[in-house]
C-alpha cells in the first residue's frame, strides 16, 4: 500500500481569484430589488446543504455497470440525492476507472489509501457510491448477487442484451425474489429489436443512430463534416432518461402497486427524444436536417461565431433584440449598422432566415467580432441587455466568477483524494437539495464492509471468497 | 452608404463595386484567391483572425474560395448563384425558405399544414380532421 | 397462464412482450390523477412539464392569449408549419420548433398581468401537483404567483424553477439561451474538429450540440429531481420543495472530468474531431464513396462515414485481420496503452479512412456486421426515421394527431413494462382547452368564461 498523505497529492490553487462576496454581488441594488435573490441565497445555498435532509436515502441501489458511462451517470443522479449506491464491479475494477484521455496516466487521480489510480471521468461520477467487487463469472458471484438483490430498490446493469437473462439473474428471475425490484438496462440501441446491441457497444454508437452526428457540424461549403459529441453525451442522455423512468417506477411502486418493474433506456432513443423538429420535418415535406455550424436554421442571430480571442454566442430571435444587437455594433463601426438596418430584405424577422440572409448577417456581425474580445463584445451586448457569452474553456470555466459563487465548481476536500475541483449537482433545492459527500471510492474499497453488513461474513469466508476470485 | 474598404470580412470589389461576404467559418484565416462574384476578379487577400492583414490585390485564375454571399451596395442586386457564392445549406432539393403549405405528409395521408379559413375550423380543430376524412 | 409463458420464452420474445408498444395504452400510467402546471417558454421548462406529461399527469400548459409563446413561431427555415395557431388564428401556424416539448398537455391561454388571470393561475396552483416554470427569476413572484405565494396556497405543490444563469449571484440578471449554455458551461470547447497541426485530418472550431441539448436535457435533469421530490414528499415529508435549475451549470455538469482534470493538473480539454480520447480504436472513419450518389439533395450526395469500434487488443487484431491497410501498424500498436495515444490514432485512422475510400458506408457496415466488429453508419434524419427498429420500439411514432392529422413524432425515450409513457398528441392550438381547464379547475361556468374571453383574459 502506498504512502501518500493528502498533504502531498498536487493540487493548483484554485481559486485563482478569489470568490466574490454578497456585497460586491448586489452592490448598487435597492433593498427591494435585493430580496429576492437574498430569500434563494437563504433557501438554496450549497454552503448549506448538510444541515437538511435527502430525498433519496432510503433507497438502495446496485449499480452493476461497466465499460461504459451510461449507468454511472444514472446512479450518479440518485447518489446525489441521497440514495445508496454500491456499485457491483468485476475483481480488478470497472475498466473504466483506468480510462483517461490519451492514456496519460500522470493525469489520473489516486487515493491516498490503496494508491490506485482513477480517470477524471470516472472520479466525476463515482460520487457518494460505495464499491464492492463481485465476479458475476461464476456461479457463486450470481448466487451473492441474488442475495444481494433481496433488500434492493434498484439495479442498473448495462451488459450484453439478454446476458444477465441467461446467467439467470436477468429481471425475470431476480423480479421473483423481489418482486419491490426496479431492473433498469442501459445501452446504445437497445437489448431487443433488429439493431439490437452487439456486446459492448459504446457511445458514440448512439449519437450516429440517430441522426445527432449527422446533423452536427459545419456544412461542406464551410469545410465541415458530420461531427460528434466530444463528450459521450448519448451516454449521460440515455443515462438521464433511464434515471426518470426509474424514478417514475419507484413512485408508482411505492403509492400503488407495490411491484417493481423492468425499465430499458437507450442513448440513441434518449436523443431522438430531444432532437428538436427532425421527425416532424421528415415526416411533413421529407427533409433532412443539414448541418449548419455554429448557425440556426430556426432563428437569426442566435448564433455562435468567431471574435478576436475565441467565439462568442449572441442571440436575439425578434426585433426589439436585433436591433439592440446592431445599435451595439453601430457604436463602434456605424457603417455595418447602417448596412444591416438599411437592407430591406432584413426588415421582417422571418425574411432574415434563409440561407443567404444569414450569411449576411453573421459576416457583418463578424467584421464587429474581429475587433472585440470575448470579454469585451459580451460587455457591449450586455450593457443592451441581449444575451450573449464567449465560449469557455475548461480553465475559464473554472473560474468564471458567477459558477465559483454559485457553487457550480466546487472545491470538495475529500477524505481520500485530496481536494478536487468538481461540477456538484445541478439541482439546487430548498429543503432536501442534492449534495456531494465523497468523490468516490477505490475498487472493492468497501468488500469488506458490505459483506459482512449485507451477507454476515466472517474476515474468513471473504478472504476465501477472495482467494477464489469471486470478489 | 457605408463604405467597406476598410472591412475584412466584407470585400468590396475594386472593379465593380460588389460586396462579397467572405463568411467567417470559411476564410477567418485565409491565405488564398477569392473570385468577386459580380465581375470574376480574382483578389488574393490574407486574413488572420478574422483580420485583413494583405490585400486585396488584383490575381490570375484559378481561385480558391468563392464567397458565402454577394451583394451591390444599394441592396439591388443580390448574387446567390452557386457558380459565383457559396451553395446554400438545404434541407430538400426544391427548398424554398418560407412559408409552405403541405396539406399531405410524406406517406400521403392528409395533415394539416397549411392556412385554414374560419368556417374549415370546428371549435379549435381543422373541420377535415373532425369529420374524420384524414384516416 | 401469462406468467408461465414469460418464463419460457426467450429474451428477445420477452423483451417484444413486456415492452410491446401496441399494449401501452393497455397498461396503467405511472402519475395518474396528477396534476402539472407548465408556466414555460421555449425548451427548458416546457420540456421538462413535458415528460410529467408523458407519465400520465394532467399537464397545463398556461400561455399568453392569442399568440401564445415564442417557440410557436419558430420553424427551420421558416417552412413548415401545423395550422391553426388557435382559434382566432386559422391562417397562422405553429412552427416545428414546438415539436418535442408539448406532448400530451392541455393548453389554457391566461393573461396572468391581470388581476383575474392572477387568480385563475392561483385556483390551479391549489390543486397542482408540480409546477415547472422558466421566466426570468423573480418575474412570477412579483406578479404574485411565484413558489412563494404558491406555497401559502397549496403547501405541498413542487415549483421546479429553471433558467439560464439561476436567480442569484453575479450573473443573475443575466438572459440565457441554449447555445449559451453549452458555450458558458464548456461543452462547445471539446467538441468540434481541432485546430490547425493537432494531427486531425479534419479542422475546425469549437462546434456546438446541434440539438438543443442544455434545454431539453436541462429539462430532463430538472424533471428527476421534481420526480424525486414527488416521491419524497408522497413517501416521507408531505411537503412541496422549490427546485432551482441553472442550464448554464447543467452544462459544467455534463463535461465529464474536464474540471477536476483542470483544476488539479491544469489541463486544459481541447476537442479531437471524431475520435476518441479514450478508447482507440473507436472512430468516425470518413468513407470515399456517397451512398445516394444521384441524389439532389446535395447532403446525401456527400460521401458517408461510419463508427468503427474495436477498442480492446483483441477486437483491434481482429479489425487488422478485415482491414488490409492496417497490416502495417497492427503489431506496432497491438496493445492499447500505446494504440490511444494521439500520434497513433492518427496513423490507424488515416489507414483505415484510405481503406474506405472506394467503399460507401452501407459496404463498410456489411463488412463489420459479418465480422462481427461493433460499428455504425452516421445516419441522416431520413435514414433513422426509415428504420423498423425505432418505430418498432416507439421510439419514433406517426401520431395520428386528432388536432394536425399524420405527423411523424420523436416516441418514447424509455420503456417501463408496467407504466409505460405515451404520447396522444404532439400539441394543440393556443387556448384550445380554455373551457375544459377553467371549468375543472376554477370552477368557472360558460358566462365567465365567456366574459373573460371578452376581457382579453384568456
């Protein structure tokens, strides 16, 4: 076992700038125009979530996924709030607790206990779980699995279609032992159907099935092509959705059936969901969605386009906010206000949409952009109340001032990894608000906790087990 | 009118007085030949960041680039053709950009999606769907 | 009888008989009797009233007489449009960009500046269940129905405000979009081709979610925690909650690792085109030849691409074994440790990508299914919506929409066995359950409700 002291595991002082206080907030306010935001500081401020209860800890949940982020993130949703997760991994780990970009393990993070290391998406959400391992391989590690289950208000699997079925702890045998249980599968396509999952399909399986990749991205006359997600957002969508169909099981579970049930989610059936108008489109006139950059193909300006240090969005669908947009860039370059506001085909809002009227816009918008920082056209779009915002990088969002008061990066100071920086829930509520407690566990950090606290073993009979490879 | 010599991304033609977008997603760092789309001209400019730092300067063919859009100062002459600006993002072949009545969706049962007069509607409902003629 | 079948059958037939879409609206909702309110524009909040919907509650949604909301009037390319936009307006329509966060709810138009309208909407806050809301923080409150002076009404109602930057702290003032808060929150910075000399055959900049993902996810984030407040407060507290949701925080939720890995060893994500940082091999490989070659449309007349997955050295060395060109690296990069790094990625990417150049992706998919290596084609709208599966699933489903005829709808993101969500239409026309909401909620009868309308009330 390594020696490592949280003292001594690196971190960069963060914040760099220090977070700004209420007054220097809601200087210049009237004290009528302070009580509202004062009344959601009181009501919803993380610094006090520990003092209030959590809606979730009764529940206990099995989260035995892995390879993928899908099922992590859904449990992550319920660990947030409270809930019990233990995550059922195989000996040796999740693989992919060892995944971190470009296999750079001197990015990874270790505890100071075991030493092991863990990738930053992984630590991200093995918040608040438990980790026991188990190996499901064998006959014996259903078996403890079976047992296991008993007491559980839910499992979250995301295996090969049809694999816990033939290993016999699939819904329909694990439903008879507790019938309270609420089975959830998580996975790219589906566990049935013709495009049925092949074993171990990760995202962006999801994200290319239904249609997100396709429509995303710059178009060809730009140099563009279909672009994915740089996250594995088919992952932490599907994850979302099965997360909510859990969620509505358990309160039909608990206020009239008594019963659990089985529930599927999907990350490409998660997107389609939220694709915007792309069915309805096809379906009327038989259109495919085409990609448009940074562009809209619904509203003009609503837009992110490049300025001097980067990009920046501005958006404003009707004509109070146009013209607001172009009385700003008229301060500094009136002939490109004078330009837009004269064009008569730019007058009415719906001629300002097709193809070539945009371009005209964001060009001209654009000859504006070039000579403003982020910073600096933001301010002068804000000062006309028009939304606006320059697109920021993981180091800018870091310490973006209104995220650092507002607790959305928070420093946690854990127990076993040190201090990290880490986006907390964003769900913010006033009398049982979701909450970070811990990052997160090493593997089988718990084995021995867990089995003597859910099966009553002895230090012996889990050495054994252990010897045997079944946990 | 506004003048546009001074501009990076709006490039005035010097021979015919055009206005060519050169969109900020295709030449924001450009290093090449743009071909007016009013007369042909070829102009070798460079742009870095979105800012002109070389040209316009007259060139020979072939071009580079055409631009996103053109246009005559006085807004009478709009250039969307696709052998002088870049093509359009389409959704369908016949794509119009405005407005369009479809009355048939694309397996051919009836839906509404065009204007309707007040005596089409019963209550809040198109008087097709009520009477059920859609099925 | 039933239950010893389900115990024969295999898992697929089981799956198609426990999920069957055409028994849906055989089988209980989960919410039944419950009521929401959708005080909502846009996507953000009326996405999320939109999945109570789903679940069975009785959902209202309240807009502004007339016109109602903003994303009514929003369409791509201002083309397609479902008419009417409500009774006194047969000639208008409502724009696409209403598809998708509307389903199933009954649509009351209520001026709530006015006096009366304040008291409509405090006659249905009493028998609400949960109510989502997304105007500027505050704005309700001081018109007087907000969580505040809902809570005195009804104390056990769930108000789930969302928005842009949330109502405290110094971007309070602050109006949000989508797109903005995928820019502020960071998910445009690692998505997107990279930049000039990042050995990526492809450029480009930071690019956004071409979906509206910070709203209609943001929706989905906010409706968990209005489930679970449902289930907390049914089960254990008997109270209502105020949720506040920022989709500009959403969005820093959402980009994985990136934080911690910034804050403790100052790395700073940048974006890797179709790849993937991770894992390798797992990538868009870009195919030479289109599928639709005489096809119009000039997207389809694009050549293809396709998701080739085989991540673990034994899938890669099956995938050197289909691709010829990979003979070359194959034991070079055997291993995954050095198969994932950047300069690696690129030489196995670009041998595969000159393997596919005389291939359309239909061909590559063949190859990869008869080998049994994980892989996708990238999928247009047209592509995806021709697909059984989905439909199968209901996952995509042609409603026939008792206000709009035949229109083809997104479907079901997730399917539950005992209380599936469902859809009964996609929308309807601004106000067009003015009688029905005020008769059953308020009490009202037809002279009021009549003498409203006139009042330009409703």
């Amino acid at each position: 076992m390594a020696e490592i002291k949280s003292s001594d595991i690196p971190v960069l002082p963060w914040p760099a700038v220090p977070l700004m206080t209420p007054d220097e907030v809601y200087k210049g306010l009237s004290e009528a125009a302070r009580e509202y935001p004062n009344w959601l500081e009181a009501n919803v401020h993380w610094r006090d979530v520990g003092k209030k209860p959590e809606k979730l800890s009764r529940l206990r949940i099995l989260d035995v996924t892995m390879k993928s982020m899908g099922g992590h993130w859904c449990t992550s949703l319920f660990a947030e709030h409270g809930a019990e997760v233990i995550m059922v991994e195989p000996p040796g780990g999740d693989p992919t607790r060892r995944l971190t970009p470009f296999n750079r393990k001197e990015w990874m993070f270790k505890d100071n206990v075991t030493g092991e290391a863990m990738g930053a998406n992984f630590l991200h959400e093995c918040r608040n779980k438990f980790s026991m391992t188990l190996n499901l391989e064998t006959a014996e590690g259903r078996e403890l699995l079976k047992k296991l289950v008993v007491d559980a208000d839910i499992l979250v699997e995301n295996y090969p279609p049809g694999q816990f079925d033939a290993w016999g702890i699939g819904y329909r045998q694990l439903s008879e032992i507790n019938p309270r249980l609420v089975y959830g599968w998580i996975g790219q396509r589906g566990q049935w159907g013709p495009l049925k999952d092949r074993p171990w399909m990760y995202d962006p399986t999801g994200q290319n099935a239904c249609g997100f990749t396709h429509g995303t991205g710059a178009p060809a006359a730009f140099g563009g092509r279909p672009t994915r997600s740089g996250m594995w957002v088919c992952d932490y969508v599907g994850g979302t959705c099965l997360a909510n169909g859990i969620m509505a099981a358990l309160n039909y579970r608990d206020r009239v059936s008594g019963r659990g049930q089985f529930v599927e989610a999907t990350g490409a059936a998660g997107i389609m969901r939220i694709i915007d108008y792309n069915w309805g489109w096809q379906g009327m006139d038989g259109s495919i969605r085409p990609r448009f950059g940074n562009w809209d193909l619904a509203i003009n300006i609503y837009a992110v386009n490049p300025c001097k240090d980067g990009q920046i969005m501005v958006g404003g669908g009707h004509d109070r906010l146009w013209y607001r947009i172009w009385k700003t860039v008229g301060k500094d370059r009136p002939e490109l206000e004078q330009h837009i506001v004269e064009d008569p085909a730019l007058k009415v809002v719906v001629d300002r949409l097709p193809f070539y009227a945009q371009v005209e816009t964001y060009t001209t918008l654009s000859e504006w952009f070039k000579d403003n920082s982020r910073l600096e056209a933001e301010t002068k779009l804000q000062a006309e109340e028009v939304a606006s915002g320059g697109v920021t990088f993981a180091d800018e969002v870091a310490e973006f001032p209104h995220f650092k008061y507002r607790g959305h990066v928070l420093q946690v100071d854990d127990l076993m990894y040190g201090k990290v920086v880490v986006s907390p829930p964003s769900q913010l509520a006033q009398k049982a608000p979701p909450r970070i407690k811990w990052l997160g566990r090493p593997t089988g950090f718990d084995n021995e906790e867990i089995y003597r606290k859910y099966f009553g073993f002895k230090k012996d009979e889990i050495d054994a087990l252990k010897k045997k490879g079944t946990i | 009118m506004a003048d546009f010599k001074h501009c990076s991304l709006l490039l005035e033609c010097g021979k015919c007085e055009i206005v060519n977008y050169l969109d900020p997603f295709t030449f924001w760092f450009f290093d090449g030949k743009v071909k007016c789309a009013g007369c042909g001209a070829i102009w070798r400019v460079k742009i870095d960041n979105g800012a002109r730092v070389s040209g316009p300067t007259e060139d020979k063919a072939p071009h580079d680039k055409l631009p996103g859009f053109a246009q005559s100062k006085d807004y009478k002459t709009k250039i969307t053709d696709t052998t002088k600006v870049n093509p359009p993002v389409m959704a369908r072949a016949d794509f119009v950009g405005k407005p369009i009545p479809i009355y048939k969706s694309i397996r051919g049962k009836p839906v509404s999606g065009g204007p309707l007069k007040a005596e089409d509607l019963v209550g809040s409902r198109p008087r097709f769907i009520m009477e059920g003629r859609h099925k | 009888m039933a239950q010893k079948d389900l115990k024969a059958m295999s898992f697929e037939e089981y799956c198609r008989t426990v999920f069957d879409a055409k028994k849906i609206f055989e089988k209980p909702e989960a919410f039944k009797g419950y009521t929401a309110i959708s005080t909502t524009q846009y996507i953000l909040g009326p996405s999320c009233a939109n999945y109570f919907a789903e679940l069975g509650m009785e959902t209202i949604k309240i807009e502004l007489p007339r016109r109602g909301e903003p994303m009514r009037h929003t369409t791509p390319y201002n083309e397609p449009f479902l008419y009417p936009l409500s009774k006194q307006m047969p000639d208008k329509g409502t724009g696409l960009g209403f598809f998708g966060a509307n389903h199933n709810e009954y649509f009351l138009a209520v001026d709530f500046h006015k006096p009366e309208g304040v008291e409509i909407v405090h006659r249905i806050q009493a028998k609400t269940d949960i109510q989502a809301e997304n105007y500027r923080p505050g704005t309700f409150d001081r018109w007087g129905i907000g969580y505040r002076q809902a809570a005195k009404i009804n104390p056990r109602l769930i108000y789930i405000w969302m928005g842009g930057f949330g109502g405290w702290g110094p971007g309070r003032v602050r109006a949000s979009y989508d797109i903005l808060g995928q820019a502020q929150g960071g998910t445009f910075s690692i998505t997107g081709m990279p930049g000039p000399g990042q050995g990526h055959p492809a450029v480009g900049l930071p690019s956004k979610h071409t979906i509206w993902l910070a709203d209609y996810w943001g929706g989905m984030m906010g409706c968990f925690a209005g489930l679970a407040a449902l289930w907390w407060r049914d089960n254990i507290s008997g109270t209502g909650e105020f949720i506040e949701y920022s989709q500009v925080h959403g969005a820093t939720r959402i980009i994985e690792g990136t934080i911690p890995l910034f804050a403790r060893y100052g790395v700073v994500a940048q974006r890797w085109g179709n790849w993937d940082r991770q894992l390798c091999v797992h990538g868009i490989v870009q195919c030479g030849k289109p599928s639709y070659p005489g096809s119009k449309i000039p997207l389809e007349a694009e050549p293809g691409q396709i998701l080739i997955s085989a991540p673990e050295d034994g899938d890669f060395a099956k995938l050197c074994q289909v691709i010829p060109n990979l003979k070359a690296v194959a034991s070079k990069y055997a291993k995954y440790d050095d198969r994932v790094q950047p300069k690696a990625q690129s030489e196995i990417y670009t041998a595969m990508e000159e393997w596919a150049k005389d291939k359309t992706k239909e061909e590559v998919w063949q190859i990869m299914e008869k080998n049994e290596i994980n892989s996708q084609p990238v999928w247009s709208n047209k592509e995806c919506s021709q697909q059984e599966h989905f439909h199968l699933r209901d996952e995509m489903h042609w409603l026939d929409d008792p206000y709009f005829g035949d229109v083809l709808s997104q479907g079901l993101a997730y399917h539950l066995s005992d209380t599936p969500a469902r859809h009964r239409w996609v929308f309807k026309p601004v106000g067009a359950d003015n009688e029905y909401i005020l008769q059953k909620y308020c009490g009202y009868g037809l002279d009021q409700i009549r003498e409203l309308e006139k009042n330009d009330i409703i």
